[in-house]
C-alpha cells in the first residue's frame, strides 16, 4: 500500500511540475487574455458553441485574444483590420497548421493540401488543385454531372409535389451535392440500395472522428491517453477502410486505361493519375499523396455546398418576400425553356445576392482551419510567439456590425453593387478563408449551389409543412460538425406552379 501511494505521489509530482513548465505564461507583450484555470486553461470557455463562445469574449477582451487551450497558446482574430493585417502582412508566417492526431492519421501524416505545412510540397498540390482539378475550364467540364444529378433531385420533388407531401431538402440537397461531387472525383456515386454512398458514410463517420476531442491535440506528450480512450483505435479503422477503399479504387482506374478521347469525361482520379506520370512537378506526388488530395475535395466540396443550399433554403423560407424576388428573377431569366443553362445563371445577379448573403450569416466554416505561427510576429502592437494556434472567427467577422449594418438580418440587397468579395482582399467576408490558405474550391462550389437552387426556384413554390406554422417557426438551431449545419432537417412542401407546370 505504501508503495502505491508512493509512486501516486510521484506521478502526481512529475506531473504537476511538467505542468509549470508547459503551462507557465510566456513574457512579452501578449495580447488579452480572459483568466485561465490550471491545466484546461481556456478550454471551458468555449463552450457548445466556440465561434459564439469566443465572439463573446472577444467584445469583452479585443479583436486580438490570447488564450491557453489546455498547454496549447492560441490566437483568436476577431476583426476584419486584424485578419486584414495578417494576410497582407504576414500571410507566409501564419500559414503553417498545428499537429492534429486526426489529420496526421487520415491523411498519410498531411499530404493533403488542407493540412500539410506551408512550402514546396504544399505550393506543388495547391497548384495541381488550381490548375489541374478545379479551374473554370474544369467547372464547366463537369457541367453535364450537376445537369444530370440535379434532374434526379427535380423529378424526386416531383413526386412529392404530385403527392402533396413534404420533403426533407436537407438530406436531397446533401445526396444531391455528395452525386454530383462523387461523379466528378471517382466518376461514379457508389450508392447502395438504400441510395446512400458507401464512401460518403465513410468520410462522415471521419468527420465525426476528426471533430472528437483528442487529448494529445491541447497537451503535447500526452498523447498516449488517446490510445487509453480508444480514439487512436477508431481512427486507425475508419482510415484503414478509407484507404482500402480509395486503393481499390485507384486500382480499377488504372485498369480501365482510358483512351486520350475521352478527356471532357475524364474524373479526377484520372486526371491526379496522369499528373503523377508528370516529370516536372518539382515534389513527389506519391499515391498517398493522391489518396489525400480525393479525401480532401470530396470532403469540402459536400459538405460545403450542402450547407450552403440549407441554410440558403431555410432563410428564403423565413423570408417569403425575398424568396418571391429571387423566384421572380429565376423565372424572368429562364422563361419557358425546359433547362437552365450556365447563361441564365450569369444573368441571376439577385441570386448571387442571396447565396453571398446566406455565406455571410452561415458561413459553413465559422472558425477557419487553424493555422500556426512559424515565428515570432508583431500584431497590432502585440507579440505573438512562435508556434501559436490561430483561429480566424470568421462568425464573429460576418456579423461585425461596425462593418455590417443590422448584421443579424437576412438582407441580400446589401451586396447589390456592393465590391465586397469572397477572395479575402477586404476581409469584410472571409468564408473561404483568405490568403495562401484560401479555399482552391470556391469556383466549383459556387457553381453547383447556384444551379441546384436556381432549379428549386424555378420549378417549385415552397410551403411549410404544416399550415399551423409561421416562417419564424423555423428552426435555426446550429450543429457544428467539419461543417456549420442544420441540427434538425429542413422540411418543406413543394407546389409546382400552374403556369410552369403546363409549359414543361
């Protein structure tokens, strides 16, 4: 018995004084910080919500807040001057990515382009992505994929239509953005007989994972007690099936050969395959390296749009007057033609407005992927230290209201002739980050929302599914995974318009 007391208060001991030295606060002129407690630091403060969580503290402590997440020093930005300055000023230093245990594991120890750190690998993958995969030239190619995969989620509402039945547009939105990116990656949508994608239930189980609190992640050298809680265990097996998976088909790809003929029907799997027979690349593009650049892209390109399209939805619902302009404009354009084309579409300015609006209130990344400061840094008249986490509070940003008057309504007029842009040069509007760092994906993900909704707009009028409800009965309860969406469904009604009806 002694013996074990002796050796808990030796643990304890050694312990507590690895404590003091991780936890000990570094001099220098650091920004605000909110009070620690011992060990956790700030991490309770963050609450179910950490985006709303830190724009609160940050109207208490400054644009600029330091924090302490268990040992790990963070930086929170909360402003449009302060992001501004940094991606102007000091992008190369803030471009690293912390360790995380999940993306080391997932991503063959960061190859991807979303998480490996800044220099020539990642500047090699990020070009490939830019010029390879998701140019304008590449969007348009894939044009027929959206057309045929947004025909389906038509005649699916059709048929609730026809039946005067609700339909849940949370999950047709979500199937629908997973056919269309699934088709342009792996040229195929490897759905069961339920229509569920099998490697789409993969990447959401992997999302999940990556979302879960991992202890080595806030207190380096301590992550052994990940293997303790059986995390390291889970992600090991969700990556394994993950690989197999891509490796199989990876494999059937390079079986089929397929003939030079058939670029505009290439996928992407093809065409990561013959850049990997490229002599000049300047870095080794492995096969891990290409397993990790498909995870990526499918990944952000449905969740993203997906939650674009249901947060879009639900506000034009809350909103029957703007839904009626943004119909009106839809309609005008189109006409009696029986498809919408990339045309109409550059004519729906109005539309643009909304989904620009939608992206400004829910942006689906409300805390950007952290970076890591890669050095010493002097910020607005602080010192930030080398190896400090980074959050950008994109939520906190959007709904400034020294930039944004009335931030908290919907009003898609505002970026009429507004220059404010998504590329974060002015930084009023950051979700897709900005920066090196910025999303690669944007133009392929503004092109499948734009013509999924156009198509819901045109060819239906919405109602909600109870006649006893309002639209301030819509529930608007968030639920943060890799994505901000809905935490409960969107169900609607949909009416096919007689004078539309008739002419199809």
């Amino acid at each position: 018995m002694d013996q074990f007391n002796l050796l808990n208060c030796s643990l304890f001991l050694l312990l507590f004084l690895l404590f003091l030295k991780l936890f000990r606060v570094r001099k220098g002129n650091l920004p605000p910080s909110p009070p620690k407690l011992p060990i956790i630091g700030n991490l309770h403060q963050l609450g179910r919500h950490p985006y709303r969580s830190l724009q609160a503290l940050s109207e208490k402590y400054g644009s600029l807040m330091f924090l302490r997440l268990g040992w790990t020093p963070t930086l929170v930005v909360s402003s449009a001057d302060m992001a501004r300055e940094i991606f102007k000023s000091h992008d190369i230093s803030f471009s690293n990515r912390p360790k995380s245990t999940a993306a080391n594991l997932f991503f063959y120890g960061y190859k991807d382009v979303g998480f490996s750190p800044y220099g020539e690998y990642w500047r090699g993958l990020k070009r490939i992505c830019i010029l390879e995969l998701l140019s304008q030239k590449r969007v348009h190619e894939f044009q027929y994929v959206r057309e045929e995969e947004v025909e389906i989620l038509v005649n699916e509402v059709h048929k609730a239509s026809s039946a005067d039945l609700s339909v849940n547009l949370s999950d047709l939105v979500t199937s629908t953005s997973n056919g269309i990116v699934s088709r342009c990656i792996f040229g195929e949508k490897f759905e069961d007989e339920n229509g569920k994608s099998r490697f789409g239930e993969l990447t959401r189980k992997m999302a999940k994972l990556v979302m879960t609190f991992s202890v080595g992640d806030f207190y380096p050298g301590f992550g052994w007690v990940d293997n303790i809680t059986g995390l390291i265990g889970q992600l090991k097996e969700t990556s394994g099936a993950l690989d197999t998976f891509l490796e199989q088909l990876i494999t059937e790809h390079k079986t089929e050969k397929r003939e030079s003929s058939q670029d505009d029907k290439k996928d992407f799997v093809d065409i990561l395959l013959q850049v990997q027979q490229m002599d000049d690349l300047g870095f080794e593009f492995t096969q891990d390296s290409l397993k990790s650049v498909l995870q990526d892209i499918f990944i952000a390109g449905t969740d993203t749009t997906s939650s674009v399209l249901e947060w879009t939805i639900t506000e034009l619902a809350r909103n029957p007057t703007i839904m009626k302009k943004a119909q009106g404009e839809v309609r005008r354009v189109v006409g009696k033609k029986s498809n919408i084309d990339d045309n109409d579409i550059f004519q729906m300015e109005y539309l643009k407005c909304v989904i620009r609006e939608s992206l400004r209130v829910h942006p689906p990344a409300p805390l950007l992927l952290p970076r890591e400061t890669s050095e010493v840094v002097k910020l607005g008249g602080y010192c930030i230290p080398s190896k400090t986490r980074v959050f950008f509070n994109v939520w906190a940003i959007q709904r400034d209201p020294k930039i944004w008057e009335n931030p908290q309504d919907f009003i898609p007029e505002r970026f009429m002739n507004n220059p404010v842009d998504f590329k974060g040069q002015d930084c009023h509007c950051l979700p897709f980050g900005g920066g090196r760092r910025i999303c690669p994906g944007m133009n392929f993900a503004f092109a499948s929302i734009e013509y999924v909704l156009a198509n819901l707009l045109q060819w239906f009028d919405w109602k909600l599914p109870n006649d006893n409800l309002i639209a301030s009965d819509l529930d608007m309860t968030e639920d943060m995974g890799l994505a901000l969406t809905k935490k409960h469904p969107l169900f609607l009604k949909p009416v096919e318009p007689y004078s539309i009806q008739s002419d199809v």
